[in-house]
C-alpha cells in the first residue's frame, strides 16, 4: 500500500488507530532456497522436545492496544510490552501439546521474515492474451528463540493470517526484526531473472473503530472506495454470526411448530375417538333427561382431568430439558421454564377440551335415539 493510500484511510471518521499488519512465516522463499522443492511442513522444538507440522504457520503481531483483552487468554496473562509470545490453544491442540504445559517454556525454530517483494505480469490461463499482475515477499532465514508467555483460547476472535492463528509476538518486537532484515539485505540480489524488485511495503493495515457503528460506517465506507481493498473485521464476523444465529431459529421455530401440530392433531383425533366410543353413553343420557349442556359439562371436567395428565407429564420433562440446557448450555433457566409452561398449558388443556367437546357439537341436533343407534 501507498502512503497516500495510507493517509486517506487515517482520515476516515470513526478511525481511532491505524497500524501496518504482516506476518512472519516457518518457510518462505529466499535467494538460498528459489531453486529448491518446497518442504513438507515445518519443524519447530518445545521444551526441548521437536515437533513436526504438515504446514505453514505464521508469527502475528500483538498490538499494544491487545494486551489489556485478558478475556483472549485461555492461559497465561499479558506480560511487559516487548516480552509477549503467546501460542493459539487450537495450534496446540492439533499438535496434542497441553495448553497448560506450555507456559514457560521456550519454543524455537527457523523464521523467515519478509524483506522485499518482487513484481512481474503473468497471462490468465484461460486467455493468454490478458496479462495480470503477480507479486510475493522475498525473506531471510534466521533462528528465533521464545519463551511461551500465554495461550490465546480457541474463540479468539481475530482471524488475521491465511496460514491461520499459531504464534504471536510484541509488535515492537516484530517491528524490530523487520526493520533489521530490511537493511541487513539488499533488493538489487534478482531473485528471478526480468522481475522488478523493491524494498518491502505493507500490503495490509489494522484499524481500530470508536464503536461498533464506526466499525460497520468505516468497512462499508472502505469497500464502497475501491475495489483494490479486501476488508475483515469483527463486525463481519457479528453480523455472520447473527445471520447464522437467527436462521437456526427460524428452522428450530419451524421444525417447533411442526411437532406442536403433529401433537395437537394426534390428541384431537386420539380423543375423538375416544369421545365417539362414548357417544352411546351420551344418547342414553340425553334420553333420560340430560340436556346437551349437562353432557358438555361432564365431557368438560373430563377433559379437564385429562388435561391435567397431559400438563404435570409434560412439565416434568420441561423441568429435565430445562435443567440440562441450563447446566450445558448456561441457558437462563427461569426464562425457559415461564415460556415452556405458557405453552404447556395451552396446549394441555386446550386440546383436550376441544377434542373433548367438538364431537357433542356434531350430535347436538341429534335424536337420542339415533345416538344410540349409531
């Protein structure tokens, strides 16, 4: 990026910070290994012990403004600006290291960090008449040797590095080692034959917002500017994850609601037929003098003895269900339980009252008679 490019993303509104990000990786291309098969994997030691990894992994820097967000940490806590390496809880996890046996102990291994970047045009294989442009970092190896300060839990929620979260280090730090090997190295050394060669620039930023509102303002603000620019941020991530969060109610909802009628049509017709193998009984009374309203009467306080079964069956496996989502998924009891119950009881009572009563509406203008005899 530009420094004009720079400057006009500084004076965006809402913008509270804006810092050069970059990487260094466990295998880059050098001037010693351009003609050599890129490895299988990287190696790195901890605690004395080698470890092998089927790819590459990347440094990160942590900024100053990140060592406050003792939340990010699974173990460990922010150290002295300048003695920071933290390791990612899932790298560990992956390579079976305990997260908790890490800390203290000093990781070492080869680093490559960037010191210039080579330019070229290449032809589209699919149409050789159209040239785009290329380019990638040129590094130098050297040893660098840590001691683990902390391990950043699994929803850490940056997700800056396209080798993925591994190790981070002090920006200043970093800044440190990227500034030495840019002056320790020259870029007139071609690395490939007819490519341009430059010292190396930053080609992204990390920027800070005021409030979540900046943040949405400024990334769409970013985007809307050019096309050059590729923007992540956390804002993003929210909204994706509100996105997945609602369409999972929505089917959770849906698939709710299906079972609600399937039930409510299962008991209307299993009470029906109940009802309707009592409707001798119900002609036999209204023979004797009971009216129609007499006999709801006494399929209503039936119904609400069943009603009663349906509600206490029920609401004890509310209670279960409630329990467990409260204790594995840390879900607001009481708030589960009010709503379950709302529902339970109109269910309960509402479909066996109307199950109960809509067959005495069928027969009302019925002989007894023809009651009995049906």
């Amino acid at each position: 990026m530009t420094i004009k490019q720079i400057q006009k993303i500084k004076k965006m509104p809402g913008i509270t910070s804006v810092q050069p990000y970059y990487t260094f990786l466990s295998y880059g291309l050098t001037k010693e290994n351009v003609r050599q098969p890129v490895p299988k994997g990287s190696n790195f030691s901890l605690g004395g012990k080698s470890y092998h990894v089927d790819e590459t992994f990347s440094i990160q820097p942590i900024y100053k403004s990140d060592l406050t967000k003792k939340y990010l940490y699974a173990n460990g806590h922010p150290a002295k600006v300048g003695t920071n390496f933290i390791v990612s809880q899932d790298f560990l996890e992956k390579n079976h290291i305990s997260t908790k046996s890490a800390i203290g102990k000093q990781v070492a291994f080869e680093v490559y960090i960037p010191y210039a970047q080579y330019l070229s045009e290449s032809e589209l294989p699919t149409n050789n008449k159209k040239k785009v442009a290329i380019d990638g970092n040129i590094y130098v190896q050297q040893p660098l040797a840590a001691t683990i300060t902390g391990v950043y839990a699994s929803n850490y929620p940056y997700d800056r590095s396209e080798q993925g979260n591994a190790f981070f280090m002090d920006d200043a730090s970093m800044t440190t080692l990227l500034h030495s090997a840019i002056r320790a190295n020259t870029t007139s050394d071609q690395i490939f034959q007819g490519f341009k060669q430059k010292p190396f620039g930053y080609s992204a930023l990390r920027l800070e917002a005021k409030s979540y509102n900046d943040m949405v303002s400024m990334t769409k603000t970013i985007k809307s500017s050019s096309g050059f620019y590729s923007v992540s941020s956390v804002a993003q991530n929210v909204a994706s994850l509100n996105a997945t969060v609602q369409k999972a109610k929505n089917g959770t909802r849906q698939i709710a609601l299906l079972f609600i009628m399937a039930s409510m049509i299962a008991l209307i017709i299993l009470f029906s037929m109940n009802n309707r193998q009592r409707l001798r009984e119900v002609g036999i009374l209204k023979a004797v003098g009971f009216t129609t309203k007499d006999v709801r009467r006494i399929l209503f306080w039936n119904a609400m003895k069943y009603g009663c079964y349906c509600f206490g069956g029920a609401a004890l496996l509310i209670v279960v269900a409630a329990t467990i989502m409260a204790l594995r998924l840390g879900v607001h009891f009481i708030a589960i339980i009010l709503t379950a119950f709302i529902t339970n009881l109109a269910l309960s009572f509402g479909v066996t009252i109307f199950a109960s009563l809509w067959p005495i509406r069928l027969i009302s203008r019925k002989d007894p008679i023809d009651i009995i005899k049906a």
